[in-house]
C-alpha cells in the first residue's frame, strides 16, 4: 500500500487514540499506545517480531465452531462426555493430516473457559452462566497437545446476541452489568467499537486465555461491526464530535474503521506484551471489498507491523463461481502489499462440499477443494489453510470431496 493511502488511516487513528487514554491491560512500564500503528517504535522488545514459528511446514487447520462444541442438547454434559467428544474431534483431524484447531472460545460474549470477565457459555449447560464443573479450553489444550497439533482460541470480539441466540442472558454477563457498553441493533447485541471500557474488556478478556492457557493463537473472525448498524451508534458519535470538537472531527465512516483499528492494534501489542510464543490473526471475509461494509481494514491489517501475525480470508468460494472465483479471490489477496511478518492464510469451504452452492458450481465436480489446495500450494504468498468447519471432515455429503484433498495432504 502506498504511503498516501496509509495517511488517512494513520490520522484517523492518531487522532482517535490522542483522546482516549491507554488500556488499563499495561503492566507498569509497558509500551504505550499513543502510536500510530505504522510507527511502532522498532526498539521496543514488547513488539518485536518474536512470535513462535509454526513448526509446520504449512498451516493445516479447521475450524472448530462452539455447535460442534456444544453440549447443550447432550443427555450427558459430563466433563468426561466433552472430553470424549473433543478427543474425536482432534483425532479425526489429526487423520486428515491437518495440524492446527482453531477452537471458538467466545461465541457470544461468553466464554468456554474460566474467565474472570465473562459468564461460562450456554453451550456447555443449556444456560449462560452455569457452570459446566470442568474448564473445556484447558482439557482442549490437552488433547491438542496430545495428538501433537497446535491450537488456537477463537473468539467472536464483539458479538453478545445474534437473533435472540442466547435466548437469555446471564446476570454477570458484562452487557447486562453495564448496558452502556453495547448497541442494539436490528440482528442483535454488540459491544459497542467506540467504548474505551468494551475494548478493554475484549482485550483482558484475550489476555487472560493468553496467560492462563497452553495456546498457540488468538483469533478474531469476520465479525466487526454489523451491516445492519444504521444510526444505533449515533449518540457515541455525537459524544466524540463533543469531545474533540467538530472541526478535528473524523467523518462517520473513518471513526468507525478507527475504532475497529484500535482494538486490533491494542490487542495485538497486549498479546505479545504477554507472550511472544502466541500469534494474533483475523479471518475476515473472503471479497476484499465485502469488509469495507464492515469497517474492517484489512488492507492496513496486511501492510502495517503491530495489527496481525497472519490474515486467513474466507475464500469461500468455487473455482467457477460466477460472481468471483477462488482463483482471483486468492489473487486479489496474494498481490497486497504486506509486511514481511504478517502471513497469509486461506480460508477453505469445506461447508460447501457435496452441495449446489455458488449458483450449483459446487455440484459440478468432487475435486474443488483438492484442486484449491492445489492452486494456493502455487501460490507464492499462500503458506497454508484453514478448513470451515469440523463437520465436512464427518458429514455424509462431502465424503467424496473431502477424500480427494485428504489424499493431497498425507
């Protein structure tokens, strides 16, 4: 990216973290902030590019969502019943010669861990808040590590509600302790981007997996702000123009992408703060232009140092959909201009397999995601992928499909 197209972005984000005042995550003594993320002071050893090396020649992940995770409909909600669940789970991955499971730990403001911040998740009991009497993420690490296969933790950064799920929230769920914290919108719930306090909170709440779990990464997915947020932050917009006067305001959209800036920047820096050994990387949308609606800037995340350790697209697409292909998906990606540490992964389909999705592109063949891996291991830039979801390595319809990468990969 050129520097003239970086300035804009650079002022929004100066200008956005000059009035607001450093997250209360730093230890005494630890970096500060008040940088613009392209010039991250390159002495400063909390964000050096220290970040452990997959010991993998490539990423071969899945994703593990918190419905495969759920135990929610299970007669049996024992720890040993999850644990019996979760070994499967890394024992058919492993199987397919895939290396990494990256496992949602915070579907909805929520967590599958013990978190001093969040209420244990309704998919372990039924119920937000209840506790399940056993810790799934640390027994995931376990097995993980187990079967020699990395892990990371997943989490949804701003999500509370998505169409009524889950259908109640508990008492100490941080929404409900502090309603000035989030937005309603038409779909759902969210943290609100602009609130200092809910970034913080997101952030201690990624910090806290970091230091008390044997993970390898930390990642957001594609979730930022919603396409149907309208004018529900208005008010927050208005105390911002308030606050730093109209004249040295941002307009709408550039304090919204600012706002998304900053916390991935803060979340960043407090992770290796934390731990040079665990990674950072966000899976947004595969169309590059789709993540404007969502006021994600992932053509900064890419080019700048201290947003990202890697970028997974969901290239979720055919290598003869009509409206964009795998194949100038990838491109469009792979030709971005990126720092040398930020690495870039792909994001498969599997979800699609054995169905006619893609106007029926995905019928007409049972080697597309074979022939994907094919076109990404090609690929200069590519250094691996990551498979959605769990169920297309189990489910009857993408056996064949399934099969024919399976045999690429041992």
């Amino acid at each position: 990216m050129k520097i003239k197209k970086l300035i804009p972005i650079m002022l929004s984000v100066a200008i956005l973290i000059g009035v607001t005042a450093v997250s209360s995550f730093r230890k005494a003594g630890s970096p500060s902030v008040s940088k613009t993320v392209s010039t991250i002071d390159e002495t400063d050893n909390s964000t050096k590019d220290e970040a452990k090396k997959t010991e993998f020649e490539e990423m071969r992940g899945v994703w593990i969502s918190y419905i495969e995770l759920s135990m929610e409909k299970e007669s049996d909600k024992s720890e040993e019943a999850f644990r019996k669940k979760f070994d499967k789970i890394a024992e058919n991955s492993k199987g397919y010669g895939l290396n990494t499971l990256i496992v949602q730990v915070r579907p909805y403001g929520d967590a599958l861990y013990k978190s001093e911040y969040y209420p244990w998740s309704h998919i372990l009991t039924g119920t937000q808040g209840k506790n399940p009497g056993y810790d799934p993420l640390k027994i995931m690490c376990e097995i993980s590590r187990k079967y020699g296969m990395q892990i990371h933790a997943w989490v949804n950064p701003y999500r509370v509600t998505l169409n009524e799920t889950p259908g109640e929230l508990s008492y100490d769920n941080p929404y409900v302790k502090n309603n000035n914290l989030g937005l309603t919108t038409d779909s759902g719930i969210i943290l609100d981007p602009s609130n200092k306090k809910a970034r913080e909170l997101i952030t201690k709440g990624v910090v806290e997996i970091v230091k008390n779990y044997d993970i390898d990464g930390i990642q957001f997915d594609d979730y930022f702000y919603p396409e149907d947020i309208a004018d529900c932050d208005s008010k927050s917009y208005e105390s911002y123009i308030s606050e730093v006067s109209e004249k040295n305001s941002m307009n709408l959209d550039n304090w919204r992408l600012a706002n998304v800036n900053m916390l991935i920047c803060e979340t960043y820096r407090a992770i290796h703060f934390e731990s040079n050994e665990v990674v950072f990387g966000i899976s947004p949308q595969g169309n590059i232009d789709n993540n404007k609606k969502l006021y994600a800037d992932v053509k900064s995340w890419c080019n700048c140092r201290g947003f990202v350790d890697y970028i997974c697209p969901q290239i979720y697409f055919s290598t003869e959909n009509p409206a964009l292909t795998f194949e100038d998906a990838l491109e469009s990606w792979s030709t971005l201009d990126y720092d040398e540490n930020v690495k870039l992964y792909v994001g498969l389909a599997g979800y699609k397999a054995g169905t006619d999705d893609d106007e029926g592109t995905w019928a007409d063949s049972s080697s597309i995601l074979a022939d994907e891996y094919k076109i990404l291991k090609s690929n200069e830039k590519a250094e691996g992928f990551m498979i959605y979801s769990y169920n297309s390595l189990i489910s009857d319809d993408s056996r064949e499909e399934m099969q024919n990468l399976r045999n690429l990969l041992h």
